[in-house]
C-alpha cells in the first residue's frame, strides 16, 4: 500500500499570476493545503524548509498550527538543516507540535542544500569549529536531537530537581514515538548506507548527487536498497520506511490543462526526461515531470523502480498557485496511489 502527500516548496512572492504574495498569505495557504489534503484523502502534507529566502523557514509553529486544524494526515518536513538547529530547543518545538498533532509528525533532518547565505549557520551563532566538515557538525547535531527526542537523562540536575540520585533530567515535554519518526534526506548511496546503519528513515528527493548516466529512478533504486540492507545489517526494530519525491502534474480539467497543457506537450515531444546537472559544485541526476492524465501517469510511475519500491511517495506542488487550485489535483493524486496500490491502471 501506498501513501501520497504533497511536498510545499512555500515559496511566496508577487510573481503574475501567485495567489500566495505574502509571508502571511503563505501561513494560511499552507495551513490550507493540509486541510485540504485530509479532505481528499491524501496521506501526508510536507512542507520544505529554507532560510534567507521567501518560503518556509520555521517549522514547528507551523507544523503545530497544521495539527491543530487536521486529524489524521502525517505532517512532514523536507528537510529541516539542521547546521541552523540547537538539537535540544529543537527537541522541545517537536515534541510540543507532535503531541498537539496527536503523535503525526515525521521530521526529516539533513545537513541542508544550496542556500542564498554565504554561512548562514554562522550567522545564527553555529559557526564552523576548525577542521570539522558541515556534514560532520550536522550528523552531531541530528544524534543530539535524537538523543534528547528518546528521553534519555539530557542536564544533570540541581539542588532543586526532583530526580532520583544518579538521574540526569530530561527535555520536556516528550511525545512517545516521536524518535522512532525521523528522517534524513540522503543524495547518494553512501549517505543512504549511513541513514540505513543508524535507524532513522530515508527521504530521498527529485535530484539525487550522483550522476551516472542511469536514469533518477534507477539511481534511487540502488539507493533504497543500499538502505534497507544496511538497516538489516544493524539488526534494528521496526520497519524501515522509504519516501521518494515526484513532480506529478495530473490534467483533470480546463485550469490544470492551462497550467501543464505546456509540458504535455513538451512530454509528447521528447522534451521532458531527466537530466544531468550541477548543483554545489557538485554533478546530480533531476528527475523528470510526470504529466497527464491520471491512467498515462500511472502507467509511467509502475515503471519507476524507486516509486514501486518506497511506500511513500511526496509529489511536489505549484504552492503559489494556491490552495484551491491544489485541492483539484489532489482527488487526482488519491486515485493515482489508489491505482499503484491495487497494481493496476484501471
């Protein structure tokens, strides 16, 4: 069985045509696109997380507020950078969004992606310390946020604490289970092994930073089970969960026609395929669109080997175009996980 939820890139700007000009319009828009995911049927609403530019920076208010109005659809992040986080005021904004969404939440942590701040960590008083690498200062800040979201003694205690001799306090509040719903947005098969070897779940995104010459999907594949086998490997408990993202652009109607009429068209032609690129100094594969209707969609996504694999599938949105115009398509994204999980077209 598949789960479908959208992924918000929660850009906002006064583009022509942007139904979402304001940080506040992009609050409120988003808050309504989670509940207009639940009213569809939808699995899971995301929301992406970047600093120094207009779109979502600060989730877990956020993610509280989207709790608060919801009631059953998983509330994610894709990703949170944590080179920006203190892991264990971090710790307490999500165990407080989690326990207000009655346990929903399934945060995916990395050490972040290309940004417009030349050292924005830095800048929030999380500078470099010497000879250490960012992916190695982002791996201990996720281990203490893990650490501290298990309840696991944190401070040792004053004259005043109520602890028995020997105890270390905890972060407070907790939200049982929250540790066991952690994510880590891996780019290549490497990062997956570590993700696999130390038990959090793996997101892995519409760009992966290998570049091989094999189509997205067949990369990621090869990841996802470099995942699963490492997690096998560490013997740990649980079921390992697995979430890929796709740009779906279902055509149910005169409005989506206007709006992805263009790159049906392209599709139709040859033009839409996935492709080489730089990105950080760095070559990555960039998935292609998946346009149409909703069996040609289908059609398409059985023959993606990293979408039959995951459980998850996050289909990254037109966020700017608004709530109501999102709540279209996603009856469209229910019939298509519908159709994937009966394996067939129809």
């Amino acid at each position: 069985m598949k789960n479908i939820g959208f992924l918000s890139f929660g850009w906002y700007s006064k583009a022509p045509g942007s139904k979402v000009r304001t940080p506040g319009d992009l609050m409120h828009d988003t808050i309504a696109l989670a509940e207009a995911a639940e009213d569809a049927g939808m699995d899971g609403a995301w929301i992406r997380i970047h600093h120094f530019d207009q779109n979502m920076s600060s989730p877990f208010p956020m993610l509280a507020a989207m709790g608060a109005r919801t009631a059953r659809v998983e509330l994610g992040t894709g990703v949170i950078n944590m080179r920006y986080e203190n892991p264990l005021y971090m710790a307490e904004a999500a165990a407080t969004a989690d326990l207000i969404a009655g346990g929903r939440l399934q945060l995916g942590v990395s050490r972040g992606s290309p940004e417009p701040a030349a050292d924005g960590p830095a800048t929030f008083g999380y500078p470099l310390r010497d000879g250490k690498l960012p992916v190695q200062d982002a791996a201990e800040r996720i281990a203490r946020f893990r650490e501290a979201v298990s309840g696991v003694g944190i401070a040792e205690p004053g004259s005043h604490a109520h602890v028995l001799p020997g105890k270390k306090l905890p972060i407070t509040p907790q939200s049982p289970g929250l540790s066991e719903r952690i994510w880590y947005g891996a780019g290549n098969t490497e990062s997956a092994r570590r993700v696999g070897a130390l038990g959090m779940h793996l997101m892995s995104s519409t760009l992966v930073l290998e570049a091989t010459g094999e189509p997205l999907a067949v990369v990621q594949h090869r990841q996802i089970e470099a995942f699963r086998e490492s997690w096998r490997e560490a013997r740990h408990a649980g079921v390992p969960r697995v979430s890929v993202s796709r740009s779906i652009m279902p055509i149910v109607d005169d409005q989506t026609r206007l709006y992805f009429g263009p790159l049906l068209e392209r599709d139709a032609m040859g033009g839409n395929k996935d492709q080489v690129g730089e990105l950080d100094d760095a070559l990555g594969t960039f998935g292609k669109s998946y346009v149409g209707d909703v069996d040609k969609i289908v059609r398409e996504l059985r023959e993606d080997d990293a979408v039959v694999s995951a459980d998850t599938v996050l289909v990254t949105i037109p966020n700017q175009l608004g709530a109501d115009f999102n709540r279209t398509t996603f009856d469209a994204l229910v019939e298509i996980r519908d159709q994937l999980s009966r394996g067939h077209t129809g």
